[in-house]
C-alpha cells in the first residue's frame, strides 16, 4: 500500500477553512489532520469539537485527530461523535495508556499514540498490538512551521523493525516539518502516514503540492 498523506489544518486559513477543507477533498490527500491543543499539555490553543462538527460534513477524507492535551480520556468519545476517524492521544498525557486505547477503540475509531521528541519508541513496545498508530513528533508540539528535527528518523527505523518482528499493521505517522526535503528518508525508514502543514498550505498550489507528496515514490507494505 502506497504512503498516506494527511495535510495538517493547523496551517490552514482559519477565515476560509472551508474553502481549505472543500480543496483537501477535491485533492489526493488520505486523511484530514485535525491537531486539538488545549493551552495546558502544549503552549498553544487550537480547534475543539464545533470546529470537528462543522468540517466533518464537508469531506469524505479521514479525519485525524491528535488531541494535545491533558486528561485525554476525559474527551475521547466527544471527539468521536464529533467525527473523528483516529484519534491519537500522547504518551506523555495519560498515565493509563492501555485502558485509554481500549477506550478509544471501543468508541469504534483507530486508537493512536503519539511521542514526544524525546521520548523513547521502546516505551510502546509491551502494548504495541493495541495500537492502530503511532504518531513520532518531529517537532516539538504545539506550533506549526518547526524544523524537523532528524533524529526522529533513527525512531521511526527502530519502530518499524519491531513492528515488522511482530508481524503487526500498525502504521507510523510523522508529525511537524515534513516536506518534500525530507518525505523520502521518512518513507524510506518506515513511515505510512505523512503528516504536513505548511508545506501543503504555504505552497503556491497547494493541490500540487499534495500530489508530489503523494508521489514521491517510495511504497510500504503495511
């Protein structure tokens, strides 16, 4: 299966998400990344479920939800009748990790981890087969438009041989200053899904853009 491409709404135009979501639909993106921060887990403040709610109806794109914020549980079936497809809570914010992907699945979505830079891929590894996805931090979150930091090429190696081992489908997303300079070293090293704010939606054609992404011409068998 070909890589996925999910460009993240948080570079967005928030005076015309719409219009940016109508495009996302019409173009070759996978899924539609939606990034919830609350001000507390990350020192920024971004979308809730109203956003979720009025942009679901408006594409038929997965929609991927990564909640950046602290007491995730607290929210998780919120977000899934709002219309999230995975949602991806971090490591770092819950101290029940197992119960919190069960309860994530039991709403009937894809449950998700996502790490911080810092933190080691190994710390997934006794409750790797619960989880459909595992999100590796490129950057520091909270901000869009960071340099990618490349050491998260080293975890995505070492995540996708364990992965491979196991003979599991979880897939490996990478989040914050992916683009066309890096895509290929990424895919090369494991990763499925590509996630990709400013280099989507500060290009000049941002349609194009996607479909270079999409295209860079590494396949993974997932």
């Amino acid at each position: 299966m070909k890589h996925l491409i999910a460009p993240s709404i948080l570079a967005a135009d928030f005076a015309n998400m719409g219009k940016d979501i109508k495009m996302l639909d019409q173009s070759n993106a996978d899924w539609v990344h939606v990034d919830v921060m609350d001000g507390c887990f990350v020192p920024n403040i971004s979308f809730g479920f109203p956003v979720l709610k009025a942009i679901k109806p408006l594409t038929n794109k997965t929609m991927d939800c990564h909640l950046m914020i602290v007491e995730p549980e607290k929210y998780v079936e919120d977000f899934a009748k709002a219309g999230a497809d995975v949602i991806t809570i971090h490591y770092e914010a819950t101290n029940h990790l197992h119960r919190a992907m069960q309860q994530i699945k039991n709403t009937g979505v894809l449950a998700g981890v996502a790490l911080n830079p810092h933190t080691p891929v190994n710390l997934l590894f006794d409750i790797l087969e619960e989880i459909d996805l595992v999100c590796l931090m490129s950057v520091n979150p909270g901000f869009g438009g960071q340099k990618f930091i490349y050491s998260t090429i080293k975890k995505t190696k070492q995540l996708k041989e364990e992965i491979t081992r196991r003979n599991l489908n979880t897939k490996i997303e990478i989040d914050g200053g992916v683009g066309l300079q890096n895509a290929e070293s990424l895919l090369q090293a494991g990763a499925d899904v590509l996630v990709a704010g400013s280099a989507v939606f500060k290009a000049d054609n941002p349609m194009e853009m996607i479909d270079k992404l999409k295209n860079v011409g590494v396949y993974n068998e997932l």
